[in-house]
C-alpha cells in the first residue's frame, strides 16, 4: 500500500498535481474543504489549518507538516502526531522586509515622500545603520538571519532569545532575564517571537522606557508581543520615533483601531514572510524523504516551548 498524504488548503488541488509530479509513487490526496468528504486512512498530512476533528475523521495520520512558521494553532494537534513547521524557509523575504522597515526609518523615505506631495525640494537629514544598536529579539533561523545581514552592514547587534549562551568572536545571546540588559540604550528592536505564553506583552512599557529616545520597533513574529497601549504612548511621547508592525494582536486589524493613526507608525497586513508555493512544497517533499529513510524532519515542534 503506497503512503497516502493529505494535502490541505484552498489550493490543494494545484498542490497536490504539482507533489504527485515529483513524487508518483506517493498518492495526495486533495482537500478543499475539510468538512467535506475523506479518505477512512492516510498516513500525514500537508497544509494549513489542520484540526483535531480532521484527524478523528481520519485513522493512520502519524505526522502533520504545517505550511508555516508560527504554530500556535497547531498545538490542539494530539501529542501521539509528529508535528513538523516550516524552517528557514522565510527568511530571505523577512530579512528583507526588515532591512527595508529600517532603510526607511534611517534615510527618512517619509519625508520626501512629504515633500513630493507638495513640490518641495528641500534637503534634510539622514543617518545611517552603521554604528546604530538593535536588538533582535528571537535567535532563531529567522532572527540569525536578520542579525547576519545587519551586522554585515556595520550595526552591532545584540540578539536576544530564552536562554543565554555564548557565540563566536566573545559576542553573546542574552538569555530572556537579560532583557532589559539587552535593550538598554538601543536605538531600535527587531521582534521575530512567535506566540507563546512567556512572549505575550513581551515589548512593554517597562521595556520600551529602556530603549534610546527615538527609537525604532519592528515587528514581524506575532502581534501578541508587543504591548500595544505602550507602544501607542511611546509614539506619542517620543520615546519611539518610527514603528513597522507586520502583525498585530487582532488580525485583520479592526477599523477602528486607534494604531491607523498613531503618529510615526507604519502597517503591513502580515506580508514579511510570503509563502512561496514552490519552497513550501519543495521543503515538504525533503521532509517526506527523511521521514521515509527515518531520519530527523527538519522543523519538529517542541509543544512545550510553543514552536
């Protein structure tokens, strides 16, 4: 009996030709609507939205390959199923999304975009990344390879993430009761946290006040990290000068919602990490391989730590 795989999502059916393309001798098994009709057995399935109720609709399922990052919902999922996340697969795109969040935050881009609107030609004032202190908060893929290319362009960067450790070059990762050691005097945060309990509120008022005056808040992990009272006063005071929010705590975000209009803060509708159809099922297919030989999958879930 060959290995049968669900594949779920609004696009399963493009999905699923393209894996069986790659892959004939596995049979995927397309699935719109997970309410709809199901196979009695399958051995894993691929995709977003996984529920428990699919998995008791369905006997056999050993392992779930969830079609992104962040794993929150996922973790319902029955602790006897191998619970895989997408690695490293983002990166790039998050990396930069930032890059451009903090290009616009030190060339001033707002500003002459003020200025066309009325015709004005008027030089003003930049500065630069190199030299500035920014913390990424999450060392994970994601977070190293954010780190990795601001520190290639001359910031020192202090990474921050559970637990503390040593890197090469005496440089160290602050562990999380180091965090406000880690955010002092910095000139901005970079947070790339998924949604855990201990990360919920993570970017207070407390620690807002231990940045620099005027500095930069970019979020691209989980809405549920960032304080957003806090931050909406410290745009207003000052204490924050620029903030580029890709998530936020309620998404979509509400109409009303008083973040549209805080001064100094930029919205993007969760798009740093894009998913790429080609890369998520390329990225499955080499999981699959390895689950076939019986080796590690790339992306297992620790259900404890949330990610």
């Amino acid at each position: 009996m060959s290995t049968r795989i669900l594949v779920l999502g609004r696009e399963a059916r493009e999905q699923a030709a393209t894996l069986t393309a790659a892959r004939p001798d596995v049979e995927f098994v397309p699935v719109v609507d997970p309410a709809g009709p199901l196979p009695e057995r399958a051995d894993a399935v691929f995709g977003w939205g996984v529920s428990p109720a699919l998995l008791e609709r369905v006997a056999g399922i050993r392992w779930v390959q969830w079609w992104a990052a962040g794993v929150e919902r996922a973790l319902a999922l029955p602790a006897s199923v191998l619970l895989t996340r997408m690695e490293d697969v983002f990166t790039s795109d998050m990396a930069e999304h930032v890059l451009g969040c903090l290009l616009d935050w030190v060339k001033n881009f707002d500003q002459a975009r003020r200025q066309q609107s009325v015709h004005e030609w008027r030089r003003y004032d930049t500065a630069s990344l190199h030299g500035q202190v920014l913390v990424v908060a999450g060392a994970g893929h994601i977070g190293g390879g954010i780190a990795e290319r601001l520190e290639y362009l001359g910031v020192e960067v202090r990474r921050l993430a559970r637990t503390h450790r040593a890197l090469e070059g005496g440089r160290v990762v602050y562990g999380e009761d180091e965090s406000e050691a880690a955010l002092q005097g910095a000139h901005g945060v970079i947070l790339v946290l998924p949604h855990t309990p201990a990360t919920t509120g993570f970017l207070n008022a407390r620690r807002l006040g231990c940045l620099a005056r005027g500095a930069v808040v970019v979020n691209v992990g989980r809405g549920s990290a960032v304080d957003e009272p806090a931050l909406l006063a410290a745009l207003k005071s000052g204490q924050v000068s620029r903030a580029y929010l890709d998530v936020v705590s309620e998404e979509p975000l509400p109409a009303t919602s008083p973040l549209w209009d805080a001064p100094g803060l930029l919205l993007t509708p969760h798009v740093s990490g894009p998913d790429r159809q080609d890369d998520v099922l390329q990225y499955s297919l080499d999981n699959l391989a390895r689950w076939e030989r019986g080796e590690a999958l790339c992306g297992v879930v620790d259900r404890e730590r949330g990610y």
